[in-house]
C-alpha cells in the first residue's frame, strides 16, 4: 500500500490532482512549473479529461471558474508573473464562492524576475492575491510528499469551504525528486447544489455571481465569508514542529527554506544552542496559537524566508511582537545555506535578539 | 390562435434597461429560441460587466456572471465539463472587442462548441456613454468629445470580418433589430447558432446592431434611424462564415 515511487515534485502534485478526481486542468506555459503541463497533457486524455493550453492566464484562471461553476475539480498552475495575471479571477472565485485549486511554483521577483525559486509571493498568497476583502487556503509544501498530499488535501479543503486553495511551492521542490508514496486514501464527494448544470426544469435556477449593488446585502456577503474564515482558521491550522518545545531559538520556515534551517537547527543543537522549527503548512490561516506559545519559553525568534522579510510581519503579529524576530534571507533566486542560517541562530542566541 | 406570450425562458421580472434600448429586444429572441429548441434546462448563460450585467436574472436557465470580457472563456470550462450543456454568452461590444478580444477571438480559433449573442450598439453603456472598440468614426462620445478622430485612436473593429478569418469558427453572422424585418432575420439567426452548437457544430457568433438611445442622445425611434443610417453601413449585414451552409441548403 504505501509502496514508493520517485518522481518529480510538479509530477507528483500532477499525479495527486488526478487521484483527487481532478479532470480538467487550463495553464499557460511558464518557467519552472512547465512538468505540471507537460504531465498533465499526457495524462488527461488518457483518462478522459480535459487538458487545455490557454491562451493567457487570464483565460485560463477563467476556463477554471467555468467548470468550478458547473461543479467539478478543477485546477491551474503557473508561476508568478503567471498568478499575478491570475488576480483578477482569484478575487472573483472568492467573491462568487467557488471551489478551485491553483498552483504557485515561485520564482523571483518582481517584473519578469528570474526563473530560480523564491518565495516572494507570501504577500500576494496570504493578502493581496487580488482586489476586495477575501483569503485563500495557502498551503506549503516542503517535499515531493507534500506535493502530493497537499494538493489531495487541498482539493478537498476547496470543496469543503467553496474557497480557492493555493499551494504555495517553489522551483525547488518542484524540481527535485524524492521517493513518495501516492496512497492518498478515498476522496470526500460534496454536494453542490448551487452548481450551473442546466435546470433540467426541476428547479429555479442557480446563479454563480458575485456582484450585488446593495450594499447592506455585500457587507452580509462579506461578513458570512468571513465567518466562514474564523471557523477555518479554528480547525484547519497545520504546522509541524521540530525540537521546538523547549526552544530558546525558534526558527520559522516554510517549504525549501524549512529543509535548509533543519540542518542549521541540528548544527545548533551540536553547538549547544537549543534551537527548534515551527513550519507552518498553511501559511494561511498561519499557527498563531503555536508562535504564541512558543514565545513562552523562545527568548528570539528567526524567520527563515526567500524574501525580502514577508512572513516575518505575521511571527511578529502572532507573537505580538513580544520577542525579537531576526531575518534571515536571501532572494532572487538565491536559497540561503545551512551556514548563513545557523549565524543568524547564533546572532539570535547571543544577543537574544537585540539589535 | 396565435398568443403572443412571454418565452419561458424569459424570467418575469421588470428588466431595468433605458427606455428604448433594444437589449430587451434581443433577450427576448434568445428566451424565444432557447423555447422553440427546447433547451432551457439544459442551457447555461454567461453574462457579461456591462449594461447587461444583470442578464443572469432575466433568463431562467442556469447563468454564470463573468468578468469583463471573460465570458467566452468562463464559457469554455462550463462547456468543457458539461459537454452536453448549451452554453452562450452575452457580451457587449466593450467586453467582447476591447477588454475581451483575447478570449473572443481564442474561444473561436478553438471552435469552442458555444454560441456568442455579441450585442453592438457603438458604445460603452453601463459607465455612462464613453467610446467604444466599435464606436464609429467622428461619432461623439464623453471620451471623444470632438468625435472620434481616426488618426489618433485608429479605427472600429469590424467583430465578423475579423472573425471570418479564424479557421475555428463555425457560423457568424451580423443582423440589427431596429425594424420587423431585420428583428425577424435576427430571431432566425440566433435560433441556427443554438441549433449549430446542438449539433456540435462549433463557434457561432450573432453580431446584434442595437441602440443606446441614451448615450446617443436621442429618442428610441430617432436611434433606430441612427442604427440604420450609421451602423449598418459601417457593419454591413449578412452571413460573414457558415461553415456547413451547403449542408443546410440540402436540408
């Protein structure tokens, strides 16, 4: 049952797709996410479903919201520039309450960037990922596993709460390959009664909108969402934690960056610097609650990111900014080693955070 | 005896269009062919940002509301994951051949198996008047105050001509409903697009000539001698693609 296979982490979040009941896929070629395309259209037909290269991610984020309203699995993926052009029609997935899921492999920014990993889209992902007041689920990857079994799980979430999950990869672990096992377990069907399949003359018919010109009724739209959001934000929290109960240094990473700081923890602890990992697997909703309990005994805090300091402000916000938070990063491509890492523990362990 | 009645497919409600506009019009002969095919519970419409933002409550089929200019491929993944739908957009002229013209112009190069009802009245309604892709040539608008001037904002889009180059699409075609005749053209041709894309025949797109009497600036009856006098030389009638018209003469 839990025989491994080794694959590519865009192969294997490919795969999952499909086992998750996924059969349409629209995208648009871009660096470094291209596997998902490529092994989709091999795949879809094979199975009867539909792989179509669309003519910009504009339409493509749109053909995703044609079949979301009709009812099905649906996803896309791109990269960066990609999701930005993707805005637009993740806002109004949101405001229209509709199921998807949408794939993020980062490179660096802005502009055209570069085509090397970077996880500078935590701010589109987690605030800004287009115009009017909604999330998505974000979810992080940090191995060709989790590739997997997010984008199973994550499929499941859109459904479960009519909202888009976004996950939140890098050209690292979309690259790389790893033994992964693909049992990913049976899949939850929900019922969407307010699906656009035809009337078939049995009922009044359903509209897929998100436009109201009264505004007591978008501020109960809005309001209701949100609601919706507390709830997730109770239940669906997901982080691992790695030596980190008794931490005085608390290192927070996601995805590749989560690999490298292991190995900067692991030289700590040699150094006798009891150092530990707080990986949040959703970046949102992010683990408030384990930051802030971890601030209970962490003198300092260290946000491991490829980014100029973005996940930084939510550590600082969860835990109130009641520990010094120190950055380590690296960007434009640039991952940062297990060395630069373990100084900046040691910065943190030294000087507890003061700067 | 022959009742003149309201399509089923036409939900009853007040429709919020200016006095005069020919939207109700052309809602009507979609409503009237969605019945005379009998498809209402099977078909999903798109509507689109515009004057006819709030098609999705005057049809009683299953309806969709897209961004601006997205209809066609909003379209696209309704059609791909139901196949058996019938599947149509309304779009006007600032959403199709502006904003939208990629996905207009993509969704027929495809022979997406939908039908377009593409409503052209030479202006932007909705936003209060501005010019429009098809806004016509020293045609006043907010935007071109002094009229629209060529050499500097370039020329309207001919939709069909432009069309009628794409490989993909199947049947286009351009009538007007500013009199009985022309309306009954209209009705013919909206009823073979849906028919077309029930025999899986691929694009169709109906151009539709229509007015905005308020945006124009003049009365309902002087608008459609505008629509006649202006648009139709500009936007000549006619059959601009059938693929499958000598099918049909055999039929």
């Amino acid at each position: 049952m839990s025989e491994k296979v080794l694959m590519k982490g865009n192969e294997a979040l490919a795969e999952a797709a499909i086992m998750a009941g996924c059969r349409h896929y629209f995208g648009y070629p871009i660096t470094p996410q291209t596997e998902v395309a490529a092994y989709l259209a091999k795949r879809m037909p094979q199975i009867g479903g539909t792989f179509l290269q669309a003519e910009s991610e504009i339409a493509a984020i749109n053909m995703v919201i044609g079949v979301a309203s009709a009812g099905k699995r649906v996803m896309t993926s791109s990269s960066s520039p990609g999701i930005s052009l993707k805005s637009e029609g993740l806002s109004y997935l949101a405001g229209c309450d509709l199921p998807a899921l949408v794939i993020n492999v980062q490179r660096g920014g802005p502009g055209l960037g570069g085509i090397q990993p970077s996880q500078s889209d935590y701010f589109h992902a987690t605030r800004g990922a287009g115009h009017g007041d909604f999330h998505m689920l974000v979810l992080a990857p940090s191995s060709v596993q989790e590739m997997a079994s997010l984008v199973f799980k994550g499929f499941d979430l859109a459904d479960k709460y009519r909202m888009t999950t976004m996950i939140l990869a890098d050209g690292t672990i979309g690259q790389m390959m790893e033994p992964v096992s693909l049992d990913m377990g049976e899949v939850r069907e929900y019922d969407k009664p307010w699906a656009v399949t035809g009337t078939r003359g049995e009922r009044k018919h359903n509209i897929v909108n998100s436009l109201s010109l009264l505004p007591e009724e978008l501020e109960q739209w809005n309001i209701k969402r949100y609601e919706r959001y507390a709830q997730i934000e109770k239940t669906e929290t997901m982080y691992e934690s790695f030596m980190a109960d008794d931490a005085d240094i608390v290192v927070v990473a996601f995805g590749v960056a989560a690999r490298v700081a292991r190995n900067a923890i692991l030289a700590a602890r040699e150094k006798g610097i009891k150092a530990g990992l707080i990986r949040p697997i959703t970046l949102w909703p992010f683990p408030k609650a384990a930051l802030k309990e971890a601030a209970k005994h962490a003198k300092a805090f260290v946000s491991v990111e490829l980014s100029m300091g973005q996940m930084i402000e939510d550590v600082e916000l969860a835990i109130r900014c009641s520990r010094p938070v120190l950055l380590c990063s690296r960007v434009g491509g640039m991952i940062p080693t297990p060395e630069e890492v373990l100084a900046k523990i040691e910065e943190a362990d030294k000087t507890g955070g003061a700067e | 005896m022959i009742v003149f009645d309201r399509p089923h497919a036409l939900a009853d409600v007040k429709l919020h269009y200016c006095p005069g506009c020919t939207h109700g019009i052309v809602h009507r002969l979609v409503a009237q062919a969605i019945d005379e095919l009998g498809i209402e519970g099977r078909t999903v419409g798109i509507a689109p940002v515009g004057c006819s933002v709030f098609a999705y409550n005057y049809f009683n089929c299953d309806m969709v509301e897209a961004a601006h200019g997205r209809a066609p491929a909003v379209a696209t993944g309704v059609k791909r994951a139901n196949p058996d739908n019938i599947v149509f957009t309304y779009q006007g002229d600032g959403d199709l051949a502006a904003i939208g013209t990629a996905e207009t112009v993509h969704s027929a190069a495809r022979g997406e198996n939908i039908t377009v009802i593409f409503v052209n009245n030479a202006i932007y309604g909705m936003t209060g008047g501005q010019m429009a892709p098809t806004t016509l040539p020293g045609q006043v608008t907010q935007t071109s105050p002094y009229g629209r001037k060529v050499e500097s904002v370039g020329y309207p889009v001919r939709v069909c001509e432009l069309l009628s180059n794409v490989t993909g699409a199947a049947y286009l075609e351009r009538v007007a409903v500013n009199n009985v005749k022309n309306v009954r053209a209209a009705a013919a041709a909206i009823k073979k697009a849906f028919r077309y894309q029930m025999e899986g025949k691929g694009f169709s797109l109906i151009e539709v000539l229509s007015t905005c009497p308020t945006n124009w600036g003049l009365t309902p009856d002087k608008a459609l001698a505008w629509l006649e006098e202006n648009m139709i030389p500009y936007y000549p009638l006619g059959v601009y693609k059938d693929k499958f018209a000598e099918e049909g003469k055999q039929a």
